[in-house]
C-alpha cells in the first residue's frame, strides 16, 4: 500500500468502496434460478389446479376446502 502523508491516495479509497458495493451486490440480489418454483403455492391453489385439471371431482374439492378452512384441526390418526 502506498502511503501519502500518512493517507491513502483519493483513488484507493474509492476502489474499496466499488469493490465492496459489487461484493454486496452479488450475495444481496436474488437470482432467479430457471425451473425453481418463485412462489410458494397454498393448499387452495393446489386443490384449485386439481380440479381444473379433472383429477378431483366437485365435492372432493368442496370437502377439502372445508377441511382446510376448519377452525378445528381434526387428528388424521383417529
């Protein structure tokens, strides 16, 4: 390092800071990584696609919405 008067040259001190900006920049911003799913889907979007796609029938869909809207989570093992 080069010393000026006890100082860093204007110039050094200024490539920290762009290296440090570019370094933050990298780790802070979201990649969007091709085939991984942005959004989490809920339970209703998953019951919805089901049925638009025929693989459950109208009252399935309306007997899982109701379970799901429940206030009372019911035990399965019982």
């Amino acid at each position: 390092m080069h010393y000026y008067d006890g100082s860093f040259g204007g110039m050094h001190l200024i490539w920290w800071f762009i290296w440090i900006i570019f370094i933050v920049w990298i780790f802070l911003i979201p990649i969007d990584i091709p085939y991984q799913k942005s959004k989490r889907e809920s339970p209703q979007d998953i019951l919805n696609k089901r049925f638009a796609k025929g693989e459950i029938s109208k009252e399935e869909l309306e007997e899982s919405k109701n379970i799901l809207n429940s206030d009372s989570p019911k035990n399965i093992n019982s």
